[in-house]
C-alpha cells in the first residue's frame, strides 16, 4: 500500500491547514494507483489514529475502508461505457441520507471519464451546495477526458507513472521519435503500437486527423477514407484501440482549443471554428456511443462508417 509521497505531502499541507476543498480529480498513473489515493483520502477523515493529520493506514476505520466496508465512503465503479445522470442521483441521495455522527461522506468516482455531460452537471450542482460534509473524488486516466466545466471546479492531482520510463525506454530502442513517444504516452497504451515502426505510427496519425478534421468540416470524403485508407490501417483490435484513443484525445483537444485551456496534444488550432460547444459536446456523445458499440463487438467499419455519416450529416445541438 504505497500511495504517492508527493501527493500525501501535499494533502498533508492541505489538511494542516484545513483547506481541504469539496472534490478532487486524480489523473494519471494506473487504475490501482489512483484507486489507492482516494481510499487515502477517505481515510484521512475516519482513521482512529491520525498523525499529522495522515491516517495510519493500519485501524479498524482504515481496515474497513479499504474493505469497501464504511457506508459513509461510497464508490461508482462501472463497467458500463457511461456513468449517467440517474446513477449520479442515486448516489447523492444515498449520501444525503447517511450522515452516520456528522462525519465526513465521501463519493469516489472511478472512471469520472465516463460521465455523461447531464450526470457532470448534475454532480456539480452538488459540489457548488454540498449537502453537508462531502468529500467527492474523482478518478481518471488523464483529465483531457473531464470536461472542462468539472476542471474548472475541481483541483487534480497526477499520479507519477512509474511504468512509463520503461515505456519511453522500450519505445526509444525501437527508434520511435521524440515527439511521437509523447503522444504514445499520453494518448494511449503501449500494446496498441506493439507492431508499429515510428514510420507507422506517424502514418497512422496523420490519417486519424485527416479523417478527424473531414468529418468535423462536413466533408464527404471523411467517410470513403473509412472505406479505404483506415479499413485497411485499422485492421485489428489493437489499432482499431489505438485509432479510438487518438480520435479521443483530437476531440478533447478540439474542447481545449474552444475554452482556450493550452491542453493540446494533436492539433496545432480549430479544426472548426464554426462548431459550437454544445455541437462539440454530443460529437463526443456520439463518438462515446461509437465505442460502446464496437466493445460489445459490432464490427469497427460498421461502427467508423455511422459515426462518420453523424458527424457529416447529422445536426446535432444548436
Ligand atoms: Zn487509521
């Protein structure tokens, strides 16, 4: 149980001083990681046995937490592709009603990537008038997948990558580029390039932004790309993963771009100025939809070719 030193001195500093806010966002790392820093947390506001304000990581409270036991820590964790509005409202009554002797209640949100704009929202208006004492913790791989909105009111905190030295490591003997290494790290999962040269890799993108600026200027020729260039440059699961993962960081660098928030990693301005926030917004939706179905196994031209014809045709938003 090591979470990271860095971040427990810095949440020492925080409740030192009694600052500690109403939600936090963890990024980065690796699922376990991120999933021991909020038990860390919640165990800040029930260890029997707190020195300087950490918890002892050893009592019967910081036992129970970490046997999911306390029913003032309440954790989504879902394997479902979102996290909606109805599931955020079951929680925060279940937290509004359970205020065993005032103590803290605390939310842990694992995958927070996965909530719907509405179930975002909605969290929000909790985090601006908590009922009571909360503590909301949110977990997610990188926080270019949070909306903006939630970035703005929760401060994050990055989980160092132990595992991603070895990963720039392994990447460099295979002669990968500087700059293409950084995207990997950043965008995706090393086995998703496993069979890729640096030559490919760069290929690859450039076709995954030439499709992403197509479809997102209307352009027909988005889609017999889908047909041609991508069916054949996308022809197994790995690269499909990976094809997916870059179209997500185009779209979270596109949301960057319209909120002025200098987080882009793949594109260098708008691809489309005229595209309003809200139009953005259900892209991602039908993008996330995308996904959903290609997981429970539709095939990826099938699911490229609709999302495509959406982005092209559909008027979505306002
Ligand atoms: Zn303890």
């Amino acid at each position: 149980m090591r979470a990271d030193n860095r971040i427990i001195q810095e949440f020492q500093k925080i409740l030192n001083s009694n600052r500690l806010a109403h939600a936090y966002l963890f990024e980065g790392g690796n699922k376990k990681q991120r999933h021991e820093m909020a038990l860390f947390l919640a165990k800040t506001q029930f260890c029997e046995n707190l020195k300087d304000n950490l918890p002892c990581m050893e009592c019967n409270a910081c036992n129970t937490i970490d046997l999911s036991d306390n029913p003032d820590v309440l954790e989504i964790d879902t394997e479902k592709r979102s996290i909606g509005v109805d599931e955020v409202k079951i929680y925060k009554e279940s937290m509004a009603t359970r205020a065993t002797q005032g103590k803290t209640k605390v939310l842990v949100i694992n995958d927070a990537q996965k909530m719907t704009p509405q179930a975002a929202n909605n969290l929000l208006k909790f985090i601006e008038e908590p009922d009571g004492n909360v503590l909301i913790v949110m977990l997610a791989n990188s926080k270019n997948q949070i909306l903006p909105t939630i970035l703005s009111r929760v401060q994050t905190f990055k989980i160092s990558e132990s595992d991603s030295d070895s990963y720039i490591e392994e990447l460099k003997k295979r002669d990968f580029t500087d700059r293409n290494i950084q995207i990997i790290i950043e965008t995706t999962e090393l086995k998703t390039v496993e069979d890729m040269t640096d030559e490919d890799f760069t290929k690859f993108l450039t076709e995954t932004k030439d499709w992403f600026v197509k479809s997102l200027n209307g352009d027909l020729s988005a889609f017999i790309k889908v047909q041609t260039n991508i069916k054949k440059m996308a022809d197994n699961r790995k690269q499909q993963e990976l094809f997916w993962d870059l179209v997500e960081q185009l779209f979270s660098d596109e949301i960057s771009l319209k909120y002025d928030l200098n987080r882009e990693k793949l594109l260098d301005s708008d691809v489309n100025t005229a595209i309003t926030t809200t139009k953005l917004t259900n892209q991602v939706d039908l993008y996330l939809d995308t996904i959903t179905k290609w997981k429970s196994n539709v095939s990826f031209q099938a699911c490229l070719e609709l999302l495509t014809l959406n982005l092209i045709n559909r008027e979505v938003g306002v």
